[in-house]
C-alpha cells in the first residue's frame, strides 16, 4: 500500500509544507554558519591546539556544537577560538530552535490544511474524485474500495461543502483520501482536485445544505457541464433524482448517468411480482459477492468482430457466464471518432450515408443482452459477466484518459 493510502505525508507534501515555512532557507543559513564557525576554528587554533589538524577537524566541531550534542571530543584552547566557541555555541541553540519550530509548524499546518479542506490533489494522477456528499459517505467509500482492490484511500478525491466534522469519520475511516472544501459548480475546485489527472469522476445528489431534490440535480448537470468544460476527456458518472434530467446530462456528455431512485423502484416493483427477485438482485449487485457478482470484463481482441458464441465458450471456460454485451464503452467522444474514419473507407454514397447515420445515433455504453449466437462482438464492447471472481479491468473508465 502506498504511503498516500496509509495517510502518511509524501515527500512532495513534505517538501511543500517546508518550502511555505521558509525552512529550506535557514537550512543554508545552517550550512553556513557550519563552514565558517568550522573554518574560522582550524585556523584559530592551527598549530596551537593538536585537535584541529585539519578543516574536517573544525568542520566536525562546528557540527557538533550547532547540534547541542557536545561530545567534548575537540575543545579550543586560544581566547580567540573560545570566543568564536560561545558565538557558535548560541547561534546553534537560537538556530536550532527555530529549524525545530518550523518544520513542527509546516507539518501541524499541513494537518489542519487537510483537517479543514483546504489542500489540493495536484500530485495526483489516475484518481477518483467524489462531488458530493451523502449521509452515509462512509458506506459508499467502504463499498467502492472493496469492489475495486487496486483503488487505495490515498486516491479518493472528496469536494464537499458538508465541512470538517462531516468529513472527519470518513478521513478517520480510510486515512489518505483528500478532503476539499468547496462547492462542486465552482471551477476553481476542479483544479484543485487535480480532474484532468483523474481516472474517473462520480458526482453525487449532494444532500448538503438542505437542498430540494430539484436543486441537486440542478447542480448535478451543473457540475458535469464544467467537468466537460475543463476535463472534456474525464469519464465522468453522475447520480440524479428525476428522469428529467437524463437528457441535459446527456447533452453535457455525461459518460453514465445513474438513476439511484428509479433503480431503487425497480427492485421493490420486482420484488413485489417475482417472489426472491430482490435476493437475487442483491446477490448480483453486492460488492463482497466475487462468486456471483455480475460485472463487465475486457473482450480479447482476437475475438472482436467474432461470433459472440465463441466469447461465451471462452469465458464459460474460466468459470463465467456471459449474460450480453456492453457497446461503445470508453470515451464518447474518442469512439465516435473512430467509427466516423471507419464508416468513411468506402467509395459508395448510399453506403457512406447509411454509416454516418449509425455513427450518429450510437448509445454509449449500450446493453445488449441476450444476443443471438452469431451476433458479431464489435470493438469498444465489453463482456456482461456473472462470475469468476474479480472481474478484469474496465476499459470504459481508461478510455477517458488517451
């Protein structure tokens, strides 16, 4: 695990939290005072005092006496080198306390930075980061964590308004993960958490501040207009209350919308008319069900553009049951451009057309569950699985960094 994940500072923080104390300076200052204090040692005692044979000799005394250690190992015997003696010897206690002081400051600071929210993830790259806040936060970072083991704390981004005592249990919980406050629609807090860096971006139904559901979702599409504005290569998930939203977000480019009410009315609907429906929703849902968990997996590509059936026998062969097909995964925009070239390599006009009207009705991520046998895998299309353990490494969500 890296040191981000178990919460202890990185040297690039580190060394931030320096620099803004001015602690480097008071280093030279040290380096300094170290080679005069020494120099001027060797040649006040040369030829007097055998101890000093050397400037190593004085060089190592200086050091000794800036530190306050006093080995007692080299001691002046001229007037002039007990004098330069007791100068180096209260330089060293006054600069000491002071280098002491401040590298205590800088890392106290740098706690009550990131205690109040008001550091930034401009040191990370491949991240998640969470607009939002919810009441049970805590759960959804304890879940996401559990279903992608390759994600550690130290990559989790949180923008929030909730504040510090909100965030505390979470930042307690799963030490590392970087709180900002601020307002998810305010551009300034995507710089600050690093977004064209970032791997993937989930925004959240912020319950902060007692907003009506209309207001959140409101700032839901708000939120991902600027992601696409300032990240338009950021693969971004956004949670709404209403369906009438659905379609501003998907004129703002949104890469996955998710309904988490409507999914929430499905599963009591199911229930209520197929009776276990909801056991089994809960099995293929959860996050700790490895063995049964449904999921998506990367297609070979040796098998693009093959019959499904063969993708099914490669995979019912490792244990895993393909129940569809998930097309146009990755980044929308990268895909479309890539089936535009494609559907212009011929020479027929009614052909020529015919493709760019597929080109410009593509669904990205479109289920296709349950296909024939022959239907061909197409490229960008990811394996709906049940099974096998951990699923392999979504190619939807890389796709947003080419």
């Amino acid at each position: 695990m890296s040191s981000e994940a178990r919460g202890t500072p990185t040297p690039g923080r580190i060394l931030a939290a320096l620099r803004s104390q001015d602690v480097p300076r008071l280093f030279r200052y040290f380096g300094g005072l170290l080679l005069v204090g020494g120099g001027g040692m060797f040649l006040l005692e040369r030829g007097t005092n055998p101890q000093f044979r050397s400037l190593e000799d004085g060089v190592w005394w200086a050091l000794v006496t800036l530190t306050t250690v006093g080995y007692g190992d080299k001691v002046p015997m001229t007037h002039g080198g007990r004098l330069l003696a007791s100068v180096v010897a209260v330089l060293g206690i006054g600069l000491l306390g002071i280098v002491t002081g401040k590298i205590a400051g800088a890392l106290v600071e740098r706690r009550i930075k990131e205690g109040k929210g008001l550091t930034d993830a401009r040191n990370l790259k491949g991240h998640l980061v969470i607009l939002g806040h919810k009441a049970d936060l805590g759960l959804l970072l304890k879940d996401l964590l559990q279903a992608h083991p390759g994600l550690t704390a130290g990559r989790l981004v949180l923008v929030n308004q909730a504040g510090e005592m909100a965030n505390d249990s979470v930042r307690a919980e799963f030490p590392g993960v970087v709180y900002i406050h601020g307002d998810i629609i305010d551009p300034a807090m995507l710089a600050r958490a690093s977004l064209t860096a970032a791997a993937k971006v989930l925004v959240l139904a912020d319950e902060g501040e007692g907003r009506s559901d209309q207001e959140r979702d409101a700032r839901t599409v708000m939120a991902v207009l600027n992601i696409k504005s300032y990240a338009p290569e950021a693969y971004t998930y956004a949670e709404v209350l209403d369906r009438k939203h659905v379609e501003h977000l998907r004129l703002a480019r949104c890469d996955e919308i998710i309904l988490s009410r409507e999914y929430g009315r499905f599963m009591l609907v199911n229930a209520a008319v197929s009776s276990g429906i909801s056991e089994v929703l809960h099995d293929l849902l959860q996050t700790g069900g490895a063995g049964t968990r449904m999921s998506t997996r990367a297609v070979p590509e040796s098998l693009v553009g093959r019959p499904v059936s063969e993708l099914a026998a490669r995979l019912k062969g490792e244990g895993v049951l393909l129940i569809g097909l998930l097309e146009n995964t990755g980044q929308p925009l990268a895909v479309k451009r890539e089936a535009l070239r494609a559907a212009q390599k011929t020479e027929n006009v009614a052909t020529l057309l015919d493709n760019l009207r597929a080109v410009k009705g593509m669904v990205p991520n479109k289920p296709v569950l349950n296909p024939p046998d022959t239907y061909p895998v197409p490229a960008h299309a990811m394996a709906i699985v049940i099974g096998g353990g951990a699923s392999s490494p979504n190619r939807a969500p890389e796709g947003g960094r080419r």
